[in-house]
C-alpha cells in the first residue's frame, strides 16, 4: 500500500497538538501549543482548558500543515483522541476534526489518548510488534497492559487511586516546587541518594500487579511535617530521589514480575512519566533480559503524532468514524 498521510489532533488536557504523520510511521510535523494560563492554579482548569483549545486549534493547524509543507488537501485521514479526557477539551478536538474531515471528504479515525502513548514507541521503532507488556503511566493513568496484537489487549493491573504521573504532581504541591511536578523533580532529584529515607511500595505482594501511589504521598506528607523546613532545603535531593525511586521501584518490579511470570520477551513503556530519567535508568538494568522500549522524549507527554501513529493501522483496515463521533470521557485504555 502507498504511504498515506494522517492529519492528527489531540486535545485531551491542557495541550493544543496537530500532527502529520505518514503511514510509515514518519512524523512530517507535530506542532504542541501549552496553555501557561494553568501555572498560577496549580493544575489545569478544565473551562480555561477548553477555551484556549478553541483559540489554539486553527493557527496550531495552519502550522502543522505548514511545516509539513503540504495543504489540507493531500491529506488522505483525520485522526482525533476521543477519550479519556476532560470533556471540554475533547470536544474541541472532535468537532474540528470531524469539521476538516466532511469538509475534505476524507475518512475520520477516533483514538483513544492512551492507546495513543502506546503507539508513541512506534514513531521511534516501527518494527516492534506485538506481543508486548505495556506499562502506561501519566497524569490520570497507571496501567498495566498486555498486547496480544494491535488490536487485542488485556488489562493486566492498575492504580487503586492516584496515577503515577499524579503522584509526582501532588508531591511536588505538597513541598511547593510547581507543576507539573513530575519533571520538576526528576530533576531536583539528579545526584540526590535514593536510599536516603525508604517510603513506602504500595500494594508490595507478589502476584499483585494493581498499583498504589496514596499511601507513600501519606507517608511524604507525614515525613515533612515532622523534619523542619531548614532539613528539607538541605537534603531535598535526596529526599526526593528517595520519593522517585518508591514510584520507580513499584513500576518496575510489577512489570518485570509480570513479564517474567508470562514469559513475554518484549517490554513497552509509554505516558508522560515514562520522560522519567530513574525509570528509564531502572528498566535499562533489564536490558540483557527484556527487549525494552521508551518512546523519544519528545513524544513521552501528550502530542498529537502518537495520536497519529494509533490511526495507522485503523486507516489500513478501514476501521473509521462517521460524523456521529462523540467525545467521552471514560477513563483508560481501551481500543476506542
Ligand atoms: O501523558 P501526559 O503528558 O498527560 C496525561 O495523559 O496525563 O502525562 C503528564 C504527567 C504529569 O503527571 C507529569 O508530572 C508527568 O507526566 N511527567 C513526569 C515527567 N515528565 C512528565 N513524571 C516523572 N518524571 C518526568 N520526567
Ligand atoms: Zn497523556
């Protein structure tokens, strides 16, 4: 089949993404508009989300198109992330992307945003195939899924209450270090000792591949108010490697068990925290056992190519969306 080429959107949280994306996994643009109007709150307001969508997505569009160096004509797809999400945002994307679809008489694919951070690894390896272990960790999610092939998947565990990617987040609020938090200390946390103080691993018992993130940020909340201010400026690399590495090592060990116990050869990481330098560390020590795979950095948080690289196999076999397509907001990973 010739290459084809995907025009993608994702509008899911705070991040205005369009994306071309050729059929062979090739990444002709991939333009990200951030909405800073977030940072003062702490997190993301999902009515001040969706309005800066709506004055994002036509010039984020124009761009996409224009560094791919290509109209809207030669398109030959629209892709778009229907859920999970906040619905607002969603919307955003969903309705433009079915407007430039009928108005181009091209087919429309939905993708679901996780399964989109799944296929972000593909824009760095497209030979990898299934059967893999995904481990899926961002903001809202942490999951533990094993892909049979592109089509059929089981999800093996998940997180009990806070995401991963949450966790960092909430951390970093609790010291008061900014958000997102997740980034903010994986690199406060470079050089700091991770067995400088041990918080605990949540759900720690073999057999068990569901996660939990809430009774270690207890753990941290408790840590910190009983250590004076003065401590922690001192010791905060070391403090928070220690928390990374609590996140990290349940992450990791779950994963490994499961791929052990299954005897699956090939791992897959994806989501924002998989930008994570002592998860990344972590899983290389694997290396020599699993083939494992991260997706580049640039794709780890949300862009609309990975949305793109999910639309790749549906527009080969023709699984499209019609012009009834509505966003939900149904949390994890699921084919749609
Ligand atoms: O996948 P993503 O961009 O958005 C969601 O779908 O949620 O993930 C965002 C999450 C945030 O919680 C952020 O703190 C976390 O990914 N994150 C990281 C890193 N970079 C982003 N967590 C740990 N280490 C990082 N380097
Ligand atoms: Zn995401």
């Amino acid at each position: 089949m010739s290459n084809q080429l995907i025009l993608a959107f994702e509008s899911s949280c705070d991040d205005t993404s369009v994306a071309v994306v050729s059929t062979d996994y090739k990444v002709l643009s991939n333009v990200t508009s951030s909405q800073p109007v977030h940072e003062e709150f702490g997190g993301v307001v999902p009515e001040l989300a969706s309005r800066a969508h709506i004055t994002n997505i036509i010039p984020v569009t124009k761009a996409a198109l224009s560094k791919a160096e290509i109209s809207l004509r030669q398109i030959d797809a629209v892709a778009v992330s229907v859920n999970p999400g906040l619905i607002g945002s969603l919307l955003v994307g969903v309705s433009f992307a079915k407007s430039v679809a009928w108005s181009q008489g091209k087919p429309l694919i939905a993708v679901n945003h996780m399964l989109g951070h799944v296929f972000a690894n593909k824009l760095t390896h497209p030979e990898l195939e299934p059967p893999y272990l995904a481990l899926v960790v961002s903001g809202g999610h942490t999951e533990l899924v094993h892909f049979l092939s592109e089509t059929e998947f089981t999800i093996i565990g998940k997180t009990r209450d806070d995401a991963s990617g949450e966790a960092f987040d909430k951390i970093a609020k609790l010291l008061k270090l900014g958000y997102p938090g997740g980034p903010i200390i994986d690199k406060l946390a470079k050089g700091g000792n991770p067995d400088f103080y041990r918080f605990p691993r949540g759900m720690n018992r073999k057999g068990i591949y569901d996660f939990s993130f809430s009774g270690m940020k207890t753990a941290v909340s408790t840590y910190i108010q009983e250590q004076s201010d003065e401590y922690i400026q001192a010791n905060l690399s070391d403090i928070l490697a220690s928390i990374q590495a609590a996140i990290v090592d349940s992450l990791v060990s779950k994963t490994v068990n499961y791929a052990k116990q299954e005897h699956i050869g090939s791992i897959i990481v994806a989501g924002g925290v998989s930008a994570n330098s002592a998860l990344r560390e972590r899983f290389e020590a694997y290396h020599n056992k699993y083939n494992i795979y991260f997706p580049e950095l640039e794709y780890c948080m949300d862009n609309a190519a990975m949305i793109g690289a999910a639309a790749v196999g549906k527009l080969q076999r023709g699984e499209f969306a019609d012009t009834t397509l509505n966003a939900f907001s149904r949390k994890g990973l699921r084919y749609v």
